[in-house]
C-alpha cells in the first residue's frame, strides 16, 4: 500500500485532536520520540484491546534466538475499530511481521509508538504514517 | 387504480393516525417524519452516530492492507491543535471570574497530569456529548454511552418526579427530563467536582448543573448543552452543537481504559480537546 511521508507530528497530533465523547488521550509527543526510530521483526504474542490506547505485545528474537518482548503502543480501540481492525488482525495469525516505531523520550527499553506493521505474507497496517 | 402517490398519501395519512393512536409500545412516524412514541412524544430511541469525534479518521483498504494515517491519497491528519478539515470552530471556552484565571491556567498548564479524561474518569456532563444510544419507554428515557473512558448510562425520568435528594454526588450526576414540545430537555445536577467542561482546566464546583436539549428531526438527533455554575462561572457555558445520525452501527462494551502512558510523559505537551 503506498504511503505518502506524512509529517509524523501531525499524525500524533491527529490523536490530540478529539472533539466527541470516544476519544480522549495524551498526547503522543510528550512520550515519544520521532527522531528516534528503529525497525523490528519479531510476532505479535498479545494484543491489549484497551483505551486510551491499544498496546501490542511483540516477541523479538536476537541473532542468538533470545527474546525480547517490546511493549507497542498505539491508536484508540474506535480508530482501529473503524478501520475494520481487530485484535486478531493485529496478531496476523502468528506469522512474523515488521514494525516500524518510535521511541520512549525517557529511554524506556522496548517501549515503541507503532507506525506500521508489514507481514510476511506482504499485507500491512499503516497506522501513523512515517 | 391506486397511483403510488395516492399509495404515499395513504400510507402517510395511516402513520399521521397511527402515532396518536396508542397501541402497542411500537413507535409511530407523524406527518414531519418524526418517529413518535405511543405517548405521542417524539421517539428518540436508537442508536446515534455523532462521529465520536473521529470524523477526520477516514481509513483506507488495498487488498487485505488498511492504513489509518498517512495513506497516499487520503487527507492528511490534521496537525495537533488544529482543526479537522471542514470542522466548525472550536466554541468559546468558560468564562471564569477573574480571581480564578490563574486556577484554570495553572490546570491547563498541567493538563496531561490533571486532566480527569486522560486518567480514564468518567468525562462528566456536558463534556460526555449526546448519547451514543437512547432507549426511551413512557416516563422514562435511558442514555448509554461508548465511550473512550468506559460504558456509562444515565437514567432520564421524564414523569414528572423531582431530582432525587438521597444519591452521592457523581461524575454524571442525577438527570430529570421533561418535553417542550417536541424537544426533550434534561436537567442534570448532583454533580461531584471532579470532572472538567472542557480540556484545558475548566473545572467546576459540585454546584454545577447543565440542561441538555435533544430534539429529533427525521433521523437526525440535535443536542445541545448549557453549564451552569454561577459561583464560578461570570456566564453560562455552551458548548457546540452536536448533530447525531440514526445508525444501524450498534454500539459495543467499551474496552477497559487503563492509562500506560503518564507514567513515561517526558513533558506536558498540551493537546487540543474541543470536547
């Protein structure tokens, strides 16, 4: 799916902007770092369906097969809703998948902003842009 | 031979009728198009889609991908603290006496730590918005709502019983209704102080009590709200109408709100909330 290179603060600023009574949250600058981004590929082992923000729970093996588990932080559970995504989408069947993130600003080891996630079978979920 | 006109008239002319003639708890549809209970009230039972504050997320779908932000041709998100394309201007803000400015700025300034929202308590009235979804019966109207901080209810007796004098004070306080006509106007009151009206510091006092005013217009569901707390507030509050679509779109349990994130804020960074 193309992308355009959308300022990422104006993506995160997007999930500042709410005006109903569905959405309400922090904002996402003042917990991470755009200018800190990394790649990781690893599998999904847990969705938290939570708000103000879903968390997903990715198991990432190091060269050695150790691993490490990355906490992701993400949208609302109405913006993924309305996107027609659910939790087991997110888990993408246990296949391998790579994420695209953001770092904690506090340096808080495996703790990302999900941008997107890619599968292995090609498919992916943009969720904030690069 | 019966044109489709004269179907139409007749079939019209047989709603007309219908929605003054009590029978059964089915709703009726009178000559404007609005739906009408069997008391004759207008009906405003269903489900009410008033975009939940997520219409400038328009999601896209290729092949089995989906992209929410930054997707090729779609708008792009609207930055932090700027409006959604075509969206109205944000209202007025309260209007606080002057020996209580500092108050309200010093919350705003630490918004992210203060806000009542952000850490997952019940928005309060009228920050809550229209309800998602109403099931009015005679003498009573029920709210439900979906929302970010959880599944809520309200109950609106609308027979004619004062508010209730023995309940603890709460985040959505204690509503009574009455009809106008065809509006139904609710008065909410018993309030604890612990909500704000908007996201940037307006707090209030326990004496708040808000009127909320929804009238259906065929499938469309007006709503609007004014605060009222005098001791400290120089003039009453109104936030922006909202306007709700009937929908066939049911509304779900609320998924649980559990704050990860002000553990790790590096700085306040304020977000723009109409709401």
């Amino acid at each position: 799916m193309a992308r355009t290179v959308l300022p990422l603060l104006c993506a995160l600023g997007a999930l500042c902007l709410i005006d109903g009574n569905a959405v309400a949250h922090h904002s996402v600058a003042g917990q991470f770092d755009q200018s800190q981004r990394t790649q990781i590929t690893g599998v999904i082992s847990k969705v938290d369906w939570i708000n103000p923000h879903v968390y997903i729970q990715m198991d990432v093996p190091d060269e050695k097969g150790a691993i490490t588990t990355w906490r992701l932080e993400s949208l609302p559970t109405a913006m993924l809703r309305k996107a027609g995504l659910t939790s087991e989408m997110l888990k993408g069947g246990g296949q391998k998948v790579t994420a695209a993130v953001i770092l904690a600003r506090n340096g808080t080891p495996n703790l990302g902003w999900l941008l997107n996630l890619t599968y292995e079978d090609g498919h992916e979920y943009v969720l904030a842009g690069e | 031979m019966v044109t489709d006109s004269a179907r139409a008239i007749g079939l019209k002319t047989a709603l007309t009728v219908a929605a003054f003639v009590v029978a059964g708890g089915a709703s009726a549809q009178s000559a404007n198009g609005v739906a009408r209970a069997p008391d004759g009230h207008p009906d405003l039972s269903g489900t009410w889609d008033n975009g939940a504050g997520i219409d400038f997320v328009q999601p896209r779908k290729d092949g089995e991908s989906i992209c929410i932000f930054g997707c090729a041709s779609g708008a792009p998100a609207p930055a932090g603290g700027a409006a959604a394309p075509g969206a109205p201007p944000p209202p007025a803000g309260p209007k606080y006496r002057p020996e209580l400015a500092a108050r309200v700025a010093d919350l705003d300034a630490r918004q992210v730590q203060e806000d009542p929202v952000l850490r997952c308590f019940a928005p309060g009235v009228p920050r809550i918005g229209p309800p998602d979804k109403i099931v009015q019966r005679a003498g009573e109207a029920v709210f439900l709502y979906e929302d970010v901080s959880g599944s809520f209810f309200r109950l609106v007796p609308t027979d004619g019983r004062p508010h209730p004098t023995n309940n603890e004070p709460s985040f959505l306080g204690d509503a009574v209704g009455h009809w106008e006509g065809d509006t139904l106007v609710v008065e909410t009151k018993n309030f604890n102080d612990q909500t704000w009206l908007t996201d940037n510091g307006a707090f209030h006092t326990d004496a708040l009590r808000v009127v909320e005013r929804l009238r259906r217009t065929a499938d469309t569901l007006e709503w609007t709200a004014t605060a009222y707390d005098p001791g400290v507030l120089t003039e009453p509050y109104t936030p922006a109408k909202r306007m709700a679509k009937l929908t066939d779109l049911e509304i779900v349990e609320s998924p649980p709100c559990i704050d990860r994130s002000l553990a790790n804020m590096v700085d306040g960074s304020h977000h723009t909330n109409p709401r």
